[in-house]
DNA sequence: ACCTGAACACCGTTCAAGT
DNA sequence: ACCTGAACACCGTTCAAGT
C-alpha cells in the first residue's frame, strides 16, 4: 500500500471532522489508509505537524479579507464549528503557529486604521481568545453530552449566537471608544 | 501501602504545578505515591474527576468576592499562572462542570447591578473566556519554549500584563457603554 | 523511495484475587 | 476496606529490514 502527504492530511481532517479529536490517533489514521502506523512518518514529522496543516484547512473557508470585525469573528466562530473540536485544535496550534492563523492576521488589518501596530495586534488577539474561548466551550459541551458524560440540554443555536454577539459587540464597542 | 484522597489530590496538584499536564498520568501520579494504578480508582472515580478536583485546587486563591472586574480578572489570571497548565486545565473542566469555576459566579454577581440576569451571564462569561483564552497561549507557549520546540523568547512580564489589560478594558468599556 | 514488522516506552481503566 | 497483579485496549515514535 502507498500513501501520500496529500491523503493523509485529507484523512486526517476527515477523522477530526466526523470523530472528533480523540480519534484522531496516528494509529487509527493508518489503518483507515490501510497502511501501517510507521509509514505515516515518511510524509509527516510528527503529529504536532500534521495538526497545524489540519488546522490551517479548518480555517480554510474564513474570508481572506474580512469585511468589518464583527463578521469576522462570525465567521471564525461559524468556520470552526463546521468540525468537531475545531476551536480546541486551532488554540492548540496558534501557540505554536502563529502563522497558520490567518484570522489574527486578517483582523489586524482591519484594526490598523484605528490603532498603531501594537494595540491592532493586541485588539485582534482579543476576538481571537473570545472566539476560540466561547467556540471551544460550545463544543466541549457538545462532545460531553454525545458521550453521555453530561446530559444538560445544549443551548438552541439561536441562543448561542446571541449570547456570542453579545460578547463580540461588547469587545468591538470597547475598542472604538 | 495506603493512600487516602486528600493525598491523591495534593499529589496530582504538585505533579501538575511542577511538571504540568503532559506529567500529570495516573500511573505516574500512583507511582509517586507508592501505589499500584489501580489503586487510586479506589478513591477517584477517573481522570476527569481528579482533574475537576485539581481545577478547584488552582482556582482556590481565586478571591471568593473580588472588588471590582478589572481586578477580578487580574486575580484570575494570577491563579491561572501559578500552576503549570492551570488555564487549560480550568477550561478543559469548565466544560464539564461549570459550577466548579466560581469566577464566573463572582463576575456575575459583579454585573447583576448593571444588568439582568442573562446579560450578566454573558458579561461574567466573556471576561473569563478571555482570560482563559489569553493565559492558555501564555503558557502553551511556555510549554513549547521549555520543551525546546519553539525558541521564541516569550514576552516579558511587563508587556503581557499590558496586552492582557488592553484585553480586559477594551471589554469592560464595551459592558460599559 | 517508501513501506512493513516489530519493538520501545508509555497511556486509562477494570477486576479477580489477596490481605 | 483497600491494595496488588495482571490484563485489555489503546497511544506516538523509531528503525532495521525488506521491496
């Protein structure tokens, strides 16, 4: 059997996507790809690295340029819900990649006109944290209850995406004044 | 040889202060006790269970009624930042067991003036998330300069203090208005 | 060049059997 | 009541040997 780089980080994704993150184990990866365990590492340093190609698909679909804070950080919070433990894998990456996240980037243009480099950097890494923060609760949370571990009731879409603009207004409405 | 609870605990509080989150095992944890791994399920329903008592742990200078939110927040973080790992282990347990993260409950209280009781909610969540949000790329990112996989010189002290309070006013300006 | 087989050094958890 | 011994079902990673 052969693999490439190329379908192992489309495997890799996939597992995220629909398992969730405790699949995704190196071991299971290569069976799904009917390949052993050690043949992974001839396309792949190691699972640090392959996470950050992974998390930089996940933010794949978040606009290059943003049209204004506010749906930015929509749309970071929508791009990581659309895989499961998306917000846990981004925050575990953005601390050693930085560059794989494009959003802080993308936000800190957005503030440059308001603000001098430091403080733009500082704002956009302040809806970064809030988005990631209230992201990876929210599927946490969501992870628990498909476990069994937690039975609360998940709060309706409609509810979450309230109490998320709330924040994100109250953010935004901070840094213009 | 015996363990009792109470031990258990303090030892996975020290193993995780000290060593941090990849050390804190539980076969590690029972061999530091002198114990067999088993042992500790006598006492300690799994992992999770301990790790939601340790979250307490690290919470626990957490002043149980803070003067106002912005000192609040530095207070969080301060706790935060004493244990190896603490903001990630408080967030990984805030999801599971919100009742065990008494800040939340002491910055409600702090906004039930200003607000109503959802809204306060959602203000008491948005400064946590923030704060976990910012303390956990602190100290992943010292993680990764201690294992030698990023050699970045972390921030100074002065400077994160900065960011992290450009963070927090931008937020508390915003609840403000 | 790329993969297999097999190992190394780990995990969390369970449970019969011992004391 | 509490612990041991031993197992089960996993991990990430390395590397000689094969093709």
């Amino acid at each position: 059997m052969k693999v490439t780089r190329a379908q192992i980080v489309d495997g890799a994704y996939e597992l995220l996507r629909e398992r969730g993150l405790s699949s995704l184990s190196m071991r299971r990866l290569a069976q799904d790809l009917g390949v052993q365990p050690g043949a992974l590492y001839y396309h792949v340093a190691n699972k640090q690295e392959l996470l950050a190609v992974v998390a930089a698909r996940v933010l794949a679909d978040f606009p290059a340029s943003p049209a204004d804070p506010r749906s930015a950080a929509q749309d970071l919070r929508a791009a990581l819900l659309r895989v499961r433990d998306g917000a846990e894998v981004v925050s575990f990456v953005q601390a050693y990649r930085p560059d794989v996240l494009t959003p802080t980037g993308a936000l800190n243009r957005l503030f440059t006109d308001r603000f001098g480099p430091r403080q733009a950097e500082w704002a956009a890494r302040t809806i970064v944290h809030y988005v990631l923060g209230f992201v990876a609760e929210e599927q946490n949370r969501a992870e628990l209850v498909r476990a069994g571990i937690v039975d609360v009731e998940p709060a309706h879409e409609r509810e979450s995406a309230e109490a998320f603009l709330f924040g994100v207004d109250a953010i935004l409405t901070g840094l213009a004044g």
